[in-house]
C-alpha cells in the first residue's frame, strides 16, 4: 500500500477542518493533531 494514498491534502484538510472538533482554535483539552487521527483512521 502506498502511504501517500492516506494523506489528507491541504485543500480537502482546509474544507474539513472547521467541520470537526479538536482543532487548534478550539477550547479546552483536545486531540493534538485531529489531522493525524483522521489519517490514521482512514488507513
């Protein structure tokens, strides 16, 4: 399988990210890096 495969893009990660909790401007204790999870998980 080819890593490149499961990376998000920085245009799709700048449509997604102000749609999923856990981000940088986000209050309180969250995920450290909700793009690496949502990589991750993709796999």
């Amino acid at each position: 399988m080819r890593p490149e495969r499961f990376m998000i893009s920085d245009r799709s990660w700048a449509i997604i990210e102000p749609l999923v909790p856990g981000t940088a401007r986000s209050c309180g204790v969250t995920a450290k890096d909700t793009r690496l999870f949502l990589e991750a998980v993709s796999r």
